[in-house]
C-alpha cells in the first residue's frame, strides 16, 4: 500500500479568470504564471513533498497536450479524464487511482492553488493521523456585513472560517463517499465528507494560499511568484557553423530546405547551441561542450533541442524560471523571415514556456565577413531567468 498520493483537479474551464491577460482563451491552470504554468506550479509543489509518481491530475479531454506540455519533465503519471463538475473529476480521478494502486490517504488539490505552501500541506497529512477528513482554514480578519434590502447590517465573524485545499482524506472512505453520493451536487470535499459521516478536522490554512479566479487575483498571484524569485540573471552565447554539401539545415529546431547544409558533430544548429550556452551562461554552468563533448560518439547527429532541454533543466533544478530568451540568426540565406513563426513555437516548446518569452530575430552583415561570403551562418543569443534568493 502507497502513503499519500495528491489529486490535482485541474478539469475547469477557468473562464472567470480569463477575462483579461495576455493568453486569452487559455484555461487558467495552463496560463503563465511568473515563467511557468499554473498547473506546473501546483504540481511541483506536490511533487517536492510526496514524489513525482504520487502526484496525479485530472483534466479534460480537450486539454490533454496542454496538461503534457505544462507538466513535461516532472515525472508525474499521465493525467486523468474528469468529468462535467468538479466532484465528478474528483470521483474520477479517485476511481482511477484505486485502479492503479492502493493508497492510504488523499490530498485533494485546486490546481488554481499554485501557491500552496509545504507548510499545508504537511499540516493537512498530519492531522490525518486523528482523523479521517483534513481541511485548511483560516480566520476572516474583515469585517463582515450582510446586504439586506439596500442596508448593510452586521455580521458577527466569530467562529467564521474560510476552507481552502488540499483536503485531506482516508483513502477509501472519501471514495465510497462520493461513489454513494454521486447524485448530490457539494461545495468541496470535505461538504461530502460530512454528509458520509467521516469526521472532520481543521488545520491553519494560509493567507499566501489564494485561489486564482478572477483576473486581479491572477495579478496578486503573478507578484507574489516574481517576489519569490528576485536573483534575476543573464547569459549570452554564440556560435558559428560551417556550410557544407547538403540540401537542409535545422535552426532553431526546425528543419529548413537550403541549397547548402551546415557542418557540425550534432544536427548544427547554431541558433539552438548559442541558446543552449545562454542559459548554461546565466546560472554559470559551463558550455555546451563541457555538457556534450564533440569528441563523444553519442551525440554524432543527435538533435540539439536534446541540449537545450537539458540547460532549461538545470535552471528548472535550481527552483528558477526563464523569463526571456532572445536568439539572432545572423546569415544572408535562408530566409528566417518565413520560419520564424515556427521557431519561436518550437523554442518555447523545447523550453515549456510561454512563446510570449521567446523571440527569434535575423539580420545580415551586408555582404561583409564570412557570413556575407556565405561560408556559414552565426548566432547569438541571450538568456534571462529569475532564481529563488539564496
Ligand atoms: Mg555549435
């Protein structure tokens, strides 16, 4: 039998949320967040506390390579399909776990939780030592009013909590209590909790722990990521390849037709190296060559996203974020122009953030210097990323 597992519901649509901002349309647990999505917030903070593995999302159908691209790299199993309301993605997603394995305890998490603290959380596995149903509350520091026929009359806030997740639950219990009531509709778990007759225990939630709803609790939750990162440092790189025999060449991760090729131990691209020692630059990591030696059969041909991956790793290891890239593909031909679309997607993609964080730009060196000769094409690059105070 496993310990505690996390169930992430993550299957809204988030339209509330998705009022204002720059991604429109975008569920908000895919939206970026200080550098990440919502959802890869959420999920690490789970994954720190109780493994990767144990560490399962619902979703909807629809968002399926959403939820891949967000959570690319953490381990975690591959999500779960909810349903139409939030308790049938719970039940769903409770359904399919007991399918896969046996665990003690649940902790059922809003994936529009991003900032959940390891504190809760693991005051919410605690008190499922004494009982059967956990829930974070905090007090209500406002004073409350009740709106009745256009006066404002007071409302004592004594004993008044707010609930927040995760919720905390045994196991089997909270599952046969929502096969049993799946036919009511409740506010949270721990409302159903209560009509099953499981007891129920509160721990001190925390103010930090907002739920994203609207688009001003998107701005409060966006300070709050970037305050938590003020190491803000940049890397710059560069590279050359050579033309040689060929009718293509990769830049930028996408494979371009030309009349020449580029000559290289990897794929030769120029533009995905110089990032690659961007980033390696910012956090003071060495170069591409110290990472991937030429000298190393293994990466004769290999595709250089490989390499940047593995930079965007390491930054994502030090707990940091990228907050921009900018690469510039200096050469006469090809054409970037046409391409650059399609660069930009694959760079944020190799990455996973936001395209709004990457740019690809191209220029020439008027017919000057070995690009101008059309010997071979340059790059450079710079990175910015953000890490967390040390
Ligand atoms: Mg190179």
């Amino acid at each position: 039998m496993t310990g505690t597992i996390a169930l992430i519901v993550a299957a809204g649509s988030g339209e509330r949320a998705n009022a204002a901002g720059n991604q429109p349309g975008l569920p908000k647990q895919y939206r970026d967040l200080g550098g990440l999505p919502v959802l890869r917030h959420t999920v690490r903070a789970f994954a720190a506390e109780l493994g990767p593995d144990f560490v399962f999302t619902v979703i909807r159908r629809q968002d399926r390579e959403l939820c891949r691209s967000a959570i690319a790299g953490l381990a975690a199993p591959e999500p779960i399909i909810g349903g139409a309301r939030r308790q049938d993605s719970v039940r769903l997603g409770l359904e399919d776990v007991a399918g896969q394995i046996s665990p003690a305890k649940v902790l059922i998490h809003d994936a529009a939780r991003p900032l959940v603290s390891p504190a809760v959380i693991s005051r919410v596995i605690e008190g499922l030592n004494s009982a059967d149903a956990v829930a974070p509350m905090i007090p209500i520091p406002d004073t409350l009013r009740r709106k009745d026929q256009g006066a404002f009359g007071l409302v004592s806030r004594d004993h008044l909590f707010r609930t927040q997740t995760p919720q905390g639950f045994a196991f089997e219990p909270i599952l046969q209590a929502h096969r049993r009531y799946a036919s009511e509709s409740f506010t949270d778990d721990i409302a159903l909790a209560e009509r099953a007759g499981l007891k129920v225990v509160g721990v001190m939630g925390e103010e930090m722990n907002i739920k994203i709803t609207t688009p001003s609790d998107f701005e409060l939750a966006q300070r709050l990521v970037l305050s938590a990162l003020p190491d803000v440092r940049t890397g710059t790189g560069f590279d050359v390849h050579r033309f040689a025999d060929g009718d293509y060449v990769w830049l930028c991760g996408i494979r371009i037709p030309h009349d020449f090729g580029l000559e290289g131990h990897s794929d030769a691209d120029a533009g995905l190296h110089a990032l690659t020692d961007a980033l390696l630059g910012a956090i003071g990591a060495g170069d591409i060559g110290s990472h991937f030696p030429p000298t190393d059969e293994k990466w004769r041909g290999a595709g250089s996203w490989i390499f940047l991956a593995h930079a965007a790793g390491l930054v994502r290891d030090l707990g940091g974020v990228i907050a921009h890239t900018d690469v510039t593909l200096i050469c006469e031909r090809p054409k970037i122009a046409p391409h650059r679309d399609a660069m930009r997607r694959r760079v944020a993609e190799i990455l996973a953030i936001d395209i709004e964080r990457v740019s690809i730009k191209a220029t020439t060196t008027e017919g000057l210097g070995f690009t101008g000769r059309r010997e071979g094409l340059a790059a450079q690059a710079v990175a910015t990323i953000r890490l967390p105070a040390r």
